[in-house]
C-alpha cells in the first residue's frame, strides 16, 4: 500500500510534478524500484515494437516523401545504448544507492549523466527523423501508431532523465 502511494508521487503525470525541492520526500530505494519499473522496464518493451514498425512503414511507404527513412536504424541504435546505459545504472550505481549514498559516486554519476546529455542529441534526431511526431492526416494507422509511439518515448526519456538528474542524483553528497 504505502509503495503505491509512493509511485503516485513520483510520475509526472498525472499529478503535480516532481521537483528537486520535493525530494526529501523520497528515500533512495523506492525512487530507484520506480525508475527501473516505470522506466528501464517500459523503454526495453516498447522499443523493439517501435522498431518493427518503424521497419514497416520504411518499406511499405519508401516511395512517399515523408517516409521516415533511417528511423528503424535509428531506434536500434538508441534501444542498444538505452539497455548499455540502465545495465550500467542497475549493476553499478543503483546496487551502491540501495545501501546508503557513499561520496565515491561522484564519478560514476558524472558518466550517468553524460549518457543522459547523449540520449537528449538522439531525441533531437527522432524530432527530425518523424517531423515532430506529426504525420499528415492520410498516413496510414501504422504510421500514426509509430509516431504515437515515438512522441511517448520522447516523453518517458525525458522524465526518465529528469528524475535521476534532478532527483535522484541530486540527493548524492558531494
Ligand atoms: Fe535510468
Ligand atoms: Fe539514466
């Protein structure tokens, strides 16, 4: 009961949002069981089904000029550094938060959020890539569905990052 409280605080939406004054209200070890269900989980899941679609609608629709051409390769790419980064986040640094906040994560943090700074340069790319997430009226529904998809990654990627940068890193002594 009290761990569903818990997560209700953490998302971002709905609710009021999160921020890093609000973070004495968290212990470490429920916002680490939140980031790695809510989002190491949910990316590792929905990123294979975005690429499958973004693969079909490359070959079903290459003649269109708005066809996303790259987009499947691009995914791939940024599904393979995402489960580098969280294997490294869960092995290494989330093992260390759970029993206490020792000051010699500084520079294993430092690399967590230079990944993150990484991530931010593939959004912008998946930005391009879709057009901002907007297909025109007639594509398709799979079209639609893959740029549904990609705006919801955008978004969970974002949040993602936030929490960890501006919470969870921010509760580490310096
Ligand atoms: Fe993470
Ligand atoms: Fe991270």
């Amino acid at each position: 009961m009290r761990a569903q409280t818990t997560r209700n605080h953490f998302d971002a939406n709905p609710g009021e949002p999160v921020t890093a004054n609000d973070r004495t209200r968290f212990d470490i070890p429920a916002l680490v069981d939140h980031i790695v269900e809510r989002y190491h989980r949910t990316h590792l899941r929905e990123l294979p089904y975005a690429i499958g679609l973004a693969r079909s609608v490359e070959e079903l629709y290459a003649d269109d000029p708005n066809c996303p051409i790259g987009l499947a390769d691009h995914l791939t790419a940024m599904a393979e550094d995402l489960d580098a980064h969280q294997w490294r986040e869960e092995t290494m640094l989330f093992p260390m938060l759970r029993i206490g906040t020792p000051h010699c994560l500084n520079f294993v943090t430092r690399r967590m959020m230079e990944d993150h700074i990484d991530t931010e340069l593939q959004i912008i790319r998946l930005r391009r890539l879709t057009k901002g997430y907007r297909p025109s009226f007639e594509a398709p529904f799979c079209w639609q569905a893959l740029s549904a998809l990609c705006r919801k990654l955008e978004r969970d990627l974002r949040e993602h990052a936030r929490l960890e940068d501006e919470i969870l890193y921010a509760m580490l002594p310096t």
